[in-house]
C-alpha cells in the first residue's frame, strides 16, 4: 500500500503523540481533509493484532489506523475490547495529551489471546488516541457506537509480526494458578481392557462367619492360626499366646515323678511316710496325696 501513496525515498512516518492528536485525530473527528492519507480505516477490533500489518497503509514496526469504537454495554460508557480470538486489556494510566489544555487521552492495551478473563498475554500492544471533553452520551436509541473515530498505534515488542497459537483443549505458554486447578476423581471403566475386580459382596447372617479357627495342639505350648488363604499358617501374637494354655502332659508327669520317688532322692521320704519337696512342687490338686 505505500507504493500507491507515491511517498519519496527515505520517506519516515514517526509522528508524537501531540501530531496525532492535533494534525490527524482532529482533522479527522472534524471531516478535515488530510494532506496524505497515510492512516488506514478499519474497524480494528475485528481482526486480531497479527492480521492488522497487512491491512495497514504504511509501516515497517508499527502500524496506524483509525477506527470506530463501540460500548460494551448499550446504556454504558464501558467500551467493549473483544477482538479477534481475544480482547485488549487496558494497562497504566492514562496519559493527557495537548497543553496547557488536554486535548486528547492516550491509553496503553495488551492484547490477550483467548477469553476473558484467562486469556494468554501476548507482544502485541496498542495506544489508542481519543478526544477529550467529549460528549460520548448515546445519542441514537439502540446504538453501541461510542466514538466515530479513534487513532490507534500497533507494534509487538519484540518487532516481529508473531502468531499466537489458538488452541481450545490446550493453553499455551500461560501459567495456572493454584485456584483453577480442580481436583478430579479417577475415571472408572465400564467394559474393556484390564480391568481389577470388584471387592466381593458382604455375606449376611451366618454366611458372613469366617472360615478361620483356632486350634490347639497338646504337643505345642504355642497356639496356630490356620485359615484358608494361601499362607501356609499365622502364627499367634506373643500377646495373644500368653492368654492361651496349652493342654499338661499328664503322662509325662506321671512317668517323672514315679521316677524321682523311685530314686535316691525321693527315698528318704518314702521311710517317713511323707512327700518330697519334689512330689509336693508337681502334684497335681486334683488328685489325693498318697501321705
């Protein structure tokens, strides 16, 4: 496009903020003629910020257009920054521009890509040159225009044209905060694939009795466990095995003290037609005593 404007060599187009305001934002508000029609018209919120260098009429790292600026709200001043895949958000303050009287405001905007409010912020920004002392009441029923015409200058920081990837299921290059970050329950299949079994059903009534039981052997002092599992047996805790007594070995007790009277140790008792401390220490309660 700057081929057609027919502009000389080494021609530069670096104007202030006040030349903006004053020699094009003005003139243009006002239906003035400009000497070179260097600024584009467009409605730059249609477009998204990367699109914008090919619809400009000059420029090599930033860009000029003159645009219409809608409300975001029909009974309201709010202006509506939807663009594009994404939406301009206002950042700083805002700048006077003219003395000693403002005659214009400038505002600084980043561009986002994505919606609102989680969008992923982008190089692209954007000063937006708006009149000041402006009656920007609604002035036609229905209507959501709130300026005619605002001067706007488009540049990326890292003066490149970059492309910022739109993807819905994925966000790029944005960091998540703690708060959105939801916890999720594990998804459970219905059909296919490996799956674990479910947990056995509750049995109810005398069915719900384990098979476990507990023995014990007259040979051992110790109590087994044995259950139908595959563990060849359990044995009983120390706790549990200091409760549990193991069934006396009469025989045997028998046999020894038949033995120790019938030695020399028990017959010296035995003349006197009494026990020995042996006899007395081992005999059984429940049976008389022979003296």
């Amino acid at each position: 496009m700057a081929s057609e404007l027919q502009l000389p060599p080494g021609f530069r187009f670096h104007p202030t903020d006040e030349e903006l305001v004053m020699h094009y934002l003005c003139r243009k508000c006002t239906s003035q003629p400009i000497a070179v029609p260097i600024i584009a018209e467009i409605d730059l919120y249609k477009y998204d910020p990367w699109d914008l260098p090919g619809l400009a009429s000059y420029g090599e790292k930033e860009w000029y257009f003159f645009s219409p600026r809608d409300r975001k709200y029909p009974n309201g001043s709010r202006p509506n920054r939807a663009a594009g895949t994404g939406y301009w958000k206002a950042t700083g303050a805002d700048k006077p521009i003219g003395h000693p009287k403002p005659v214009g405001i400038k505002k600084a905007l980043v561009f986002y890509a994505g919606k609102a409010p989680k969008g992923d912020k982008t190089n692209w920004i954007m000063h937006e040159y708006r009149l000041a002392d402006v009656d920007r009441s609604v002035r036609k029923k229905n209507s959501l225009r709130l300026d005619d015409w605002v001067l706007c200058r488009i540049y990326n920081k890292k003066g490149a044209i970059e492309k910022q990837p739109i993807n819905d299921d994925v966000v790029v290059n944005r960091k998540i905060e703690p708060s959105e970050i939801e916890d999720k329950k594990p998804e459970i299949q219905t059909g296919g694939g490996d799956l674990v079994p479910p947990p056995p059903p509750l049995l109810q009534g005398s069915a719900a009795m384990t098979t476990d039981y507990m023995y014990f052997d007259p040979s051992d002092s110790i109590p087994k466990l044995h259950t139908d599992s595959s563990c060849s047996e359990h044995v009983v805790s120390s706790e549990f095995a200091s409760e549990v007594q193991s069934e006396p070995k009469w025989n045997e007790w028998y046999n020894y003290i038949d033995a120790t009277i019938s030695n020399g140790f028990g017959a010296q008792f035995q003349s006197s037609n009494q026990m020995s401390p042996l006899q007395e220490t081992y005999w059984p309660n429940c049976w008389p005593k022979p003296f």
